[in-house]
C-alpha cells in the first residue's frame, strides 16, 4: 500500500515518488544567502511526502521502495514532472530519479 501524508491527496502509482522541493535560496555555514542563479547545476533536493507501492518485476513480484516518507532526497534536475496542489508545488519523479537518500 502506498504512503502518504495525511494533508496530500495525491498517491504516486507504481515506484513514483512525490518531493516537496527544498527552498530555491540556500544559506551557506557563514550566513550567506545563495541565490539559486549563482550556483552551478547540480542535482536537486527536497523531502520525500509520498511514495507508490513499488514497481512490478517481471515474476509479477512487487519491488520494494527504497525511500520513505520523511526522507530528504537528492534527485536529477531533469527527471521530474512539476505539480500544484492546493497552491503549493510538488515534483512527482521515478525512484530511479532520487540519486541519493540524505542522511542527517
């Protein structure tokens, strides 16, 4: 079964992923803020809200998810699809898209 937040009505089908992304400006450890035009590209960053049951294998055997809900994640700037609910905006990607799971 699929988890989600309570608050998003929306469920990822399949091995997607919701990411509610992070802010654009980043602050460095000095205070500085850093606006997102200054940074080169690099790869995108966000917190896990929803997750799909996980992507059927060829035996007909669901694969489990990597990634939870709470998970802050690093993703592929290119590998998503951008959607509004409720006037705040998600990115909906692949499991395949997350590159790395942050671990604090």
């Amino acid at each position: 079964m699929a988890k989600t937040t309570k608050k998003l009505a929306l469920t990822p089908l399949a091995d997607r992923v919701v990411v509610a992304p992070a802010s654009k400006e980043e602050v460095s450890a000095s205070g500085i803020i850093i606006p997102d035009t200054a940074k080169a590209e690099k790869p995108e960053r966000g917190t896990v809200v929803a997750v799909g049951p996980g992507k059927v294998g060829d035996d007909n055997e669901r694969i489990p998810m990597t990634v939870s809900v709470g998970d802050t994640v690093l993703f592929s700037k290119y590998g998503y699809d951008e959607v509004k609910i409720d006037g705040k905006e998600y990115l909906i990607l692949s499991e395949s898209s997350v590159l790395a799971i942050i671990n604090d």
